[in-house]
C-alpha cells in the first residue's frame, strides 16, 4: 500500500507542468499559481487519506482517470483566478473544462468493465465534479451575477449540515439523476463560460441549471428528513449489499 500513495502526486507533478506550459502564452499571476497548486495539493493529500483508512493496494484505471480529471480542475482553477486580474482565452478555458467534463462518464465505465468500483473512487469522482462546478461558478459571476454561487456552494452547505444534523450523513440510495444534473449543470456554466450565447439565454441557461441541482438536492434532503422522522433504516442491508458504490452527496 505504501507505493499506490504516492502515485497520485504525479498527477500533481503533471499539473504544475501544464500551468508552466500554460504560463508561457497566459499570464498567470501569483494567485493563480497558488490557487492551482494549492487543489492540486490539498485535494491528492485528501485523497492519499483516503486511501490509508481504506487499505487501498492499488490504484487502479478508472482512480487514473478521475485523477486526470482533478488534474484539469486545478489548470482550470488556475485560469479562473487569473481572469480576476487580466482576460484570459476563453477558448482555452472551455476546452480545458469540456475535456474534464467528457472524463466524467469514462471513468466509471472504466471501474465497471475493471471491476473496480469502490466507496473511495465514488467520493474522489464526486468531490472532482463539485469543485469544477464551484470554479465555474466562480467564473461565471461576471455573466450573470453573484447567485450563480449557489450551483457550487449547495454540495459544501449539504456537507456542513451533515455536521450539524449528523443523521444527514448516511448514506443515500443509489440515483443516477445525480450523475445526471451534475453533467447537465457543468454543461449549462460551460456554456455560459464560452460565451456563445446572448446575455438573456446565458441568465436562462444559468436558471435552469441552479433549478436542476436545487431539485435533486432538495429531494434527498426531503427523503433524508422523512426517513429520519420514521426512524427507519436508511438503506437495507440486502441493497446495500448489492448496489454498486454510490456517492452520498
């Protein structure tokens, strides 16, 4: 197990050589080395966690492709900081995200023809999609306004009222419209992003994007308070036992 942790640091070494290639036709200011580096490392340190409580032995195909992804979040995180201080190429930036966001259905076709689904793999997918997701916000504000934030900060505001309300950490059933609206919500800031469309159908886009991802968080959040009312199991044992690994938010 010792090896497999240190293998998703070169995914972190191939991040700092993508912001060098970008850093020589973009300006990328001292902000922006340090918000790029900075996911890159506090999300693999997060990530080399995990896989120390969880025994993992080997990496595995699929966990390589959402590090490429995660890797592609950070030269995005990077661009998106720089925007702040000079105009960066949007071209660059959409590609970038179009790339990470075309990466999220491999890599679990990749665990299910491997067989090597697991909880670790499922959380790293999953906290990729939702920090991508905050990065464009971040990004988009300048378009359509400051509650764009919400699209990103809803999965962190899930993750401290787990804190508060401790019967919100369980794990939820299976869905995949959860997969579902988070394609379709990276999708919708992507093309805000580009630029494409008019100011009114960029506002449009946005809208139903922050509606999409309200309704399926407000849904668990729903099932969670009425399960936790009844007092019943929130997943049975037979279910859990035989559905593949599912994020729970």
């Amino acid at each position: 197990m010792g090896k497999v942790q240190w293998v998703p640091w070169w995914w972190v070494a191939a991040g700092i050589a993508g912001l060098a290639a970008i850093g020589t036709t973009v300006r990328l200011p001292a902000a922006a080395w340090s918000a790029g580096v900075g996911y890159l490392i506090v999300s693999t340190a997060l990530l080399m966690r995990g896989i120390r409580r969880g025994g993992v032995e080997h990496f595995g195909p699929a966990n390589a492709v959402t590090a490429t992804r995660s890797m592609l979040v950070g030269l995005v995180t990077a661009l998106v900081a720089a925007s702040f201080a000079s105009a960066v190429p949007t071209a660059l930036l959409v590609a970038l995200v179009a790339v990470a966001l075309a990466l999220d259905g491999v890599d679990g076709y990749v665990a299910r023809r491997t067989r090597s689904e697991s909880e670790l793999g499922a959380r790293f997918d999953m906290e990729v999609d939702a920090f991508l997701l905050l990065v464009l916000c971040a990004y988009d504000v300048r378009y359509v306004g400051w509650w764009v934030l919400t699209i990103g900060l809803l999965r962190y505001a899930f993750v401290v009222a787990g804190f508060v309300l401790p019967w919100m950490n369980h794990t939820l059933p299976p869905r995949y419209w959860r997969k579902v609206v988070t394609a379709a919500c990276g999708v919708a800031l992507a093309l805000v992003a580009s630029q494409l469309l008019p100011p009114a159908l960029n506002v449009l886009v946005a809208v139903a994007a922050l509606l999409l991802i309200v309704e399926s968080f407000g849904r668990d959040v729903i099932w969670l308070v009425r399960v936790n009312l009844a007092g019943a199991p929130l997943v049975s044992l037979e279910k859990a036992s035989t559905s593949p690994p599912e994020e729970s938010r």
